[in-house]
C-alpha cells in the first residue's frame, strides 16, 4: 500500500494517507494476500514453512501456524506435499503453495499477478476455479493478466494502456468454472 500522491482513498473506511508505516505493514500482512507470477517461495523451505511466513509476522504461536498453514495447503489440494521444497513440486503445485500463503491469514483482498502465466492450459483453469471459489465466500480478487482467457473468468474488465484506463467494463460472456471435485 502507497500513501497517495494526490487525492484520498480509503480502505476499509481509514483514510490510507493518515496512516503511519506499521498500520500499512498490518493491512499488507492481514488484509491482502499476494500471488506472485514467479511464486516467491523461499527454496530451502518446505511448502508448510512457506505457507506459514505471513502467521509468523503476524506473531501466532508456532502451533496455531502450523494448523492454520497444513489447513491452507489441505484447501488447495496439497496436504500431501506439505514437506516438500519448492523444487521438489511441479509449477502448478508450487502456484497452489503460493495461493495457499495468500490465503492463510483470511485477506479480504487477494492480488495476483500473472497467476497463471507460467502454468500449462489445465492448470492454469484449475488456479482459476479455485479463484472463483474464493471469490463466491466473498473475497476480492484482482488478477493482472495478459490472457484473454484468464480475464473472462472475471465479472469486470479493465484494460490499461501505457499506465492509464484504456476501458472498464463488465465481462458479458463470463467462463465461470466448475467446482473442483478433487484436489487441483
């Protein structure tokens, strides 16, 4: 979150501009879960400790952070790979252990950014569906892509162009995509 340069915006009602750095800091950590298109996921950690990271700066007891992650990575289908390393997981499962870290500490916002650019066709509509699952228990999702496809998942549609607003409007012809019956 940035202060504005000019204007005012709110979030949550608080004027965002009156707010010292630690408040952003809280609002980053428990109101916004960010999906990275090249994951961010620390190497040397297993996917439980990389799902856990937004608790531990939350300050939650060791505990409550494992159960809290186990149950993250459970709802995106990976609770059997909970103690493998980013390298020891296909691109699809290490997205869904990045989506899981986004989603651990219930943001009512979810930023993702090219989510599904570097995934195959099948797993990048499974990302999508578990999106939209999050989306219907009431969660915001703003996705940046650059995927026709992907953007007619959404329920609105705004085009930039060299940084400003090249148009906004609501998807027409939504693809709204089944539950998932199994893990993605």
């Amino acid at each position: 979150l940035d202060t504005p340069s000019k204007g005012l915006y709110d979030f949550n009602g608080v004027n965002v501009s009156e707010m010292n750095d630690n408040e952003l800091a809280q609002i980053r950590n428990k109101e916004i879960g960010f999906v990275f298109q090249t994951f961010n996921l620390l190497p040397r950690s297993d996917a439980l400790h990389n799902v856990e990271l937004p608790l531990i700066y939350a300050g939650l007891p060791g505990h409550e952070r494992k159960e809290k992650a186990k149950l993250a990575l459970e709802n995106v289908g990976l609770s059997d790979r909970i103690h493998h390393k980013p390298n020891e997981l296909s691109g699809g499962q290490r997205q869904r252990v990045a989506v899981a870290r986004a989603l651990v500490t219930n943001p009512s916002i979810i930023l993702a950014d090219e989510p599904t650019g570097n995934l195959d066709s099948k797993t990048g509509h499974d990302i999508m569906v578990l999106f939209n699952e999050i989306y219907e228990q009431g969660n915001t999702i703003i996705v940046v892509t650059h995927e026709e496809e992907i953007a007619q998942h959404a329920k609105r549609v705004i085009r930039l162009k060299d940084g400003l607003i090249e148009s906004d409007k609501p998807v027409t012809n939504r693809i709204i995509p089944k539950k998932r019956e199994a893990a993605v």
